[in-house]
C-alpha cells in the first residue's frame, strides 16, 4: 500500500482538503494506495508556494550548467529506483511489467537526458543586427509558473515530457497526475528531493477534472501544458483563452501504419505492427491503430499480423510474460467492446479477439482484437479508441494510401514500412502528422519535436522546441 495523503508543495508533504482518492489495480480492483485530494484552495497554496520559488528563489536566474546538472540528477534519482517505480507504474496503470521497464521508465529517463543535454548549449540570450542599423539582445525568458496535467497511460514519460523542459527553461511547475495513475508520480517527491531540485520549483498535487479545472483557471498560473484527450483538451484551450494564458495541448490520435507494396513480410515487419498498435494495452496517444495494407498483398500480411495478435499472452500486468493487460477501467473496457461490436455490425470482419478472455472476470480485460476489411469512413477508424484494437484497412495505391492516413481528425503520429527507404521517407514526408517513423514503431524521438497536428493538439514537447514552449522572447533593442 501506497499513502500520500496530502500534496507535494515547497518541498514537503501537507494535508489536503479533498477526501483521499483509493487507486485501484485495473488487473484485479485491488487497493494499491491513496494520495490526498486537491481542493481548489489547496490548489492555490501549491500555485503561491510555485510562484513563490520563482520570484525569490534560485531557480529562474540559475545558469543553464546548474539546470542540465539538477534535470540529469533528477533522471539519476529516477533511474536508481527503476525496479520500484516501474512496479508501481505497471500496477496502477496495467501495463505489461515485461514492457514498463523500458516503455514507461527508459522513456522517461530519455527525455530528461536529452533535454539536460540541450540546455547546456542553449542560445538564452543572442545578440543580432537590427533590421534599421545597431544592434538587438534577443532574451529567452521563463514563462513563469507552469500548470502541468497530465494523462494515467504514461504517467512519468508525459511528466518528463513537460518537467524537463520547463525546468530546463528555469519555470516553476505545479504537476497534477491523473486520479487512475498518480502513486508512481507522488514517488517522485523523493527523486525531486534527492536531486536537489529548491523547495517550490517542483510541487504535486493530485486530482480529478476538479483539481484541474482549479489549476487552470488559477490566474497565478502563467502557462498550462496538457496532454490527455481532446475532448478536455478543447475546454481547457477555451478556458486559457479567457486570460490570454499559454497552453500547450498534447492530445488524442488515430496514427496509421502505411505499408507499401514493396514490404518484405518478415518478423520485423509483424513485430512492428503488432508493437504499433498493442503496446501498453493498446493504450498509447500514438498507437498506430489504422493499419493500411496494399490491395495487392492484402492477406499476406494479415494474416501473419492476425495470427501474431491472436498469439499473444493476456494476462496479470505483473507476470513477466504477459504481453496484454487489462484496459485502465471497466468503463474504458464496457466503451472498446461496444465500439468493436458497432464496427463488426458495420460490416468489418473480426480476424483476432473480439470476446473478452476466458478467466479474467475480475479485471478489465479486452482480448486483443484485430477487425479487418475496414472502411476510413467507419466509426472505428475515425475515433481514439484507447485500448488494443487494430483496424486493417485495404489501399489501392500510393497516393490512395497517403489519402486514407490523412483522412483523420487526428495527426499525431504514423509510420511508413517499405524496403526502400527513399521511398518510405517520401511517402512520410506527405503524411500529416507530428511525427513518422520509418520501418519502426517507434512513436518519437527524445530530442526532436512531437506533437499533433489538428485536432492533435497544439505546439511541441521534445527537443530545442519543447524548451522554447516555456520561454517568452524579450527583444531589447540597443
Ligand atoms: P483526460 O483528458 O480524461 O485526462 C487527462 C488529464 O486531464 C487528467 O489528469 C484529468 O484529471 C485532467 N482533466 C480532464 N479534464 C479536465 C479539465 N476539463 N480541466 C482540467 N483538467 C482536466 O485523458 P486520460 O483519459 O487521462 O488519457 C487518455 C488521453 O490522453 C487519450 O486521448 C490519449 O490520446 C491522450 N494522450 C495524449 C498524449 C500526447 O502526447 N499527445 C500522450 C498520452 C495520452
């Protein structure tokens, strides 16, 4: 049993207001903690102890060595309770314990490497002609204090993805976790501590949509970062609206697998697909759900794709062979399964899963499910489903395919497989997405920008990009 009951603010544990949230394994119901509660008020005591550090403390004018220094630090503290943190993890979230390892901790850890290693060589300062004669200092300023929230499916990796950067900018940051998923992230104190991080830069308060809605609506917040769906996404880019505050949104997708009629159909190509879509129970904002198959060698490769889907071992997310856990609720379950008999009706043919597996009554499993034959224009294919179904979907030729892959409210994600490399980055090159892999599934890279393009969201995280969504430009013309 995990207890936090309280928040996280200027460097100690206090009581919140709210009543305890009871985190429960998906894989079983099983209690596996409490953290406190956020209230509003209690919101606004981690914003004041957040702005407090910025405006007194070291932080904001620390030089960049001391911020790369304090972020690979942090990693260090994380990284040294691996096993800990990815135990937890695994339990509140579902995930495959044989995955987490490196899907929810090495991820994490790489994103704080990357941008510890960016920031030594960033330009906070430049000095540049001005367009009329003399000179301009070009200043890279923090935003200020950061609202973080993040989603329960990645809860360290989209932390990572907002903390290291905001820190690396020399922001405050109040992080709210989700209520599914918010024991590996209060675990965190302890590595913010250890690395030195000063009290008030880094505060944790846990919460529902209330707890959330408070930290937006905070006007002693200067900029959210948001990643979770679109839906809240939306109201949240409207709230910020309202006082002109930054927001970033990392949101929802419906990413596709483009592979192209020059394919070799081997294991890497199956692995990869198979990893695309199922990784963390299907439960990834850049899965690659819609998986797009030449007319031509159609069932040359659904075939073995199915078999491999049908082949794989559900089971306990703690048991190191499990490649499938449950979905993070019973409602998320109840939604998939609903939406795979609403396809199946439409006229898609189920070629793996589709029933709920035999024996695992007391969690919320969904069978690993492939539906094939499927049409773009089919509900499936056109909404984030967040569990592990892959939708196959026929293609006549190139132009067709990239067609079908931009044919989506979402542009989050994609990959392209091909023998021909050339050809792959071209066809990626016309796919409107934040980011394509090619011949891989591999969602992102920890020192590049990702993020979506429409209903996706709104700016980047990642790379010299994701440091300057934190920074306000001050040109001093000299
Ligand atoms: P969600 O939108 O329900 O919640 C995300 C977070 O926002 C939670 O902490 C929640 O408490 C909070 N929240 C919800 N509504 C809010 C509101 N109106 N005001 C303030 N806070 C609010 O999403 P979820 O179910 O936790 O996560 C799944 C979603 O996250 C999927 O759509 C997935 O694609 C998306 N996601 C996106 C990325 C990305 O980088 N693009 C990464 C991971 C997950």
């Amino acid at each position: 049993m995990y207890e936090f009951e309280g928040m996280y603010v200027s460097g100690k544990w206090s009581p919140t207001s709210g009543p305890p949230i009871e985190v429960r394994s998906p894989a079983d119901g099983e209690l596996l903690g409490r953290v406190g509660e956020a209230t509003a008020a209690d919101v606004a005591v981690a914003v004041e102890a957040a702005r407090t550090a910025l405006e007194h403390g070291p932080w904001q004018s620390s030089t960049a060595a001391i911020r790369a220094q304090a972020i690979t630090a942090l990693a260090d503290a994380i990284g040294a309770r691996t096993k800990e943190l990815a135990d937890v993890v695994s339990a509140e979230v579902g995930s495959p314990r044989k995955w987490t390892t490196f899907g929810q901790l090495a991820t994490a850890l790489g994103v704080y490497r990357a941008c510890a290693a960016i920031v030594e060589d960033y330009e906070f300062e430049e000095r540049r002609p001005s367009a009329t004669g003399g000179e301009v200092l070009v200043r890279r300023l923090p935003v200020g204090v950061v609202g973080a929230i993040v989603p329960w499916n990645a809860p360290l990796f989209t932390a990572a993805l907002k903390m290291a950067p905001a820190l690396a900018a020399g922001c405050t940051i109040v992080l709210k976790p989700s209520p599914e998923a918010p024991l590996a992230l209060s675990m965190l104190a302890e590595c913010i501590e250890e690395a030195g991080i000063p009290a008030g830069v880094i505060n944790i308060v846990s919460g529902g949509v209330a707890t959330g809605a408070a930290l937006v609506a905070h006007p002693g917040v200067d900029k959210i970062s948001f990643t979770g769906s679109t839906a809240a996404g939306k109201q949240i880019g409207a709230a910020c609206a309202q006082d002109v505050r930054r927001v970033t949104l990392e949101l929802g997708g419906k990413s596709a697998a483009v592979v192209l009629d020059d394919v070799v159909v081997d294991a890497t190509l199956i692995n990869g697909l198979v990893t695309g879509v199922m990784a963390n129970n299907g439960q990834i904002c850049a899965a690659q759900t819609r998986i797009l198959l030449p007319r031509s060698c159609y069932d040359e490769i659904l075939e073995p794709f199915a078999a491999a889907v049908s082949a794989m071992r559900i089971g306990d997310p703690a048991e190191r062979d499990t490649e499938v856990g449950p979905v993070i609720n019973a409602a998320s379950r109840d939604r998939i399964e609903n939406a795979v008999a609403g396809a199946v009706d439409a006229g898609a043919r189920l070629v793996a899963g589709g029933t709920r597996p035999d024996g695992f009554d007391s969690g919320s499993y969904v069978s690993p499910t492939v539906l094939a034959d499927v049409d773009n224009d089919m509900a499936i294919a056109r909404d984030e489903l967040f569990g592990p179904v892959a939708v196959v979907i026929a293609y006549d030729d190139e132009n067709d395919a990239v067609a079908v892959a931009n044919d989506s409210e979402y542009g989050l994600a994609g990959a392209v497989w091909s023998a021909d490399p050339v050809r792959a980055s071209r066809v990626a090159a016309r796919i409107r997405t934040g980011s394509v892999s090619i011949n891989s599934a591999a969602p992102l890279d920890f020192g590049s920008p990702f993020g979506g393009f429409k209903k996706s969201g709104i700016g980047r995280e990642g790379g010299p990009e994701g440091i300057a969504a934190y920074l306000e430009s001050q040109s001093i013309i000299l």
